[in-house]
C-alpha cells in the first residue's frame, strides 16, 4: 500500500499536498450540545449507513482483494461503532432513529463519476471526504461535551475516522495510480469546504 506523507495539523492528521479541511463553524457544535438525543441517533444511523457503504464496494469490485480485504474489516469496524451508539442510546431510554436522508452525503454522491473509468476513484475519495469531516466533528465533540465517558469514546472515534480517510486515499493512489488523484481530491474537497459552510447547522454529524 502507498506510504502517506502524514503531518499533524492542529491535534489532527492532514496529508500533505492535499486540500486541507476549514474547520466547521463553531455553531455547530452548540447545537450538538443543545440536543445530544438527536446527534446520537444520527450518528447511529451514519455508522449504520457507512459500514453499509464499505458492504456495497465489496459488492462491486470482488476481483480486486486489497480492496475486499480493508472494505470488509472497515465494515465490521464501523458495525462496531453502531453497536457502541446503540448502546448509549439505550442506556438514555431512546430509540433509533428512522433513516433520513442527509442532505451533505445527496449532495457529494452527485460529484461521483458514473462512468466506469472513474467511478472507483470517485467513490474511494468520496469516502476519504465524509470520513474526514467526520474525524474533525468527532473531535469536537470529545473536545467540548462534559461527560468523560463519551469525551473518550469521541476521542477515540475521531481518531478512527481520521484512520479511515488516509486508508481511502492510499487505496485510491494505489488502485487508480494511473488517474490524477490527488488532483481529484482536492477538487472534491474544495467543494466539500464550500459546502460545509452554506448547509444550515444542525445537531447531527452533517
């Protein structure tokens, strides 16, 4: 697997020459704060949805086995992750939340390439994004919520997730080395940062 150029960036790990990440603005994390009920049960539907996600690129591309290999053991982790909400959810007396959809994933998945010839590439950046901005927001969370319990589990979340967006881009420099990925990524990311900044705050990982 390539080798990532890795730099600490304010208690965060960017990967040089790439884009990097404006942060998310300090009102989102109020409203987190204001309805943690609410934020939990998105976030046990994001992890539903991404270990899902890892399943389906499984599905797609059977034949390419380091791909296999890291999609199955990322889904089983972030399976893990939903059983860890579920079960502060459950401690709380609360119950999943019906899916939604989310309007930051509806709007990135309209960036990915529908032709064959990118459509890999597009899909493994697009996880490197999400999975980005999710290790920032995690973080956050760790960084402001009061009780040590779920400061750690934050903390600890916030690290995988930041494992999770450098384990996508070196599988996309690896398995699409002959498209400009990097390129790609920081177009996809230049987006993201602009997207960020015009969807309304809400108490919810997006």
């Amino acid at each position: 697997m390539a080798e990532l150029n890795l730099r600490p960036i304010e208690g965060s790990i960017e990967v040089a020459g790439l884009t990097p990440l404006v942060p998310t603005h300090s009102g989102w994390i109020d409203c987190v704060l204001a309805d943690f009920d609410s934020f939990l049960q998105d976030h046990a539907s994001a992890e539903k949805k991404a270990s899902g996600m890892a399943l389906s690129m499984v599905s797609h591309y059977p034949n390419q086995t380091a791909l296999v290999a890291a999609m199955v053991d990322l889904a089983v982790e972030e399976l893990n992750h939903y059983k860890e909400v579920m079960r502060l959810l459950m401690a709380k007396g609360l119950t999943p939340a019906a899916d939604r959809k989310d309007p930051y994933v509806t709007r990135l998945n309209k960036l990915v390439r529908k032709d064959s010839a990118f459509f890999l590439l597009d899909r493994l950046l697009m996880g490197a994004i999400v999975e980005r901005r999710g290790a920032e927001r995690f973080g956050l969370v760790a960084k402001h919520i009061e009780d040590l319990e779920l400061r750690k589990f934050y903390h600890a979340l916030s690290k995988s997730e930041a494992r999770h967006w450098h384990l996508f881009v070196a599988l996309a420099r690896d398995l699409c080395a002959h498209l400009p990925v990097d390129t790609r990524f920081c177009e996809l990311a230049e987006i993201e940062n602009t997207l960020v900044t015009e969807l309304p705050l809400r108490s919810a990982l997006h």
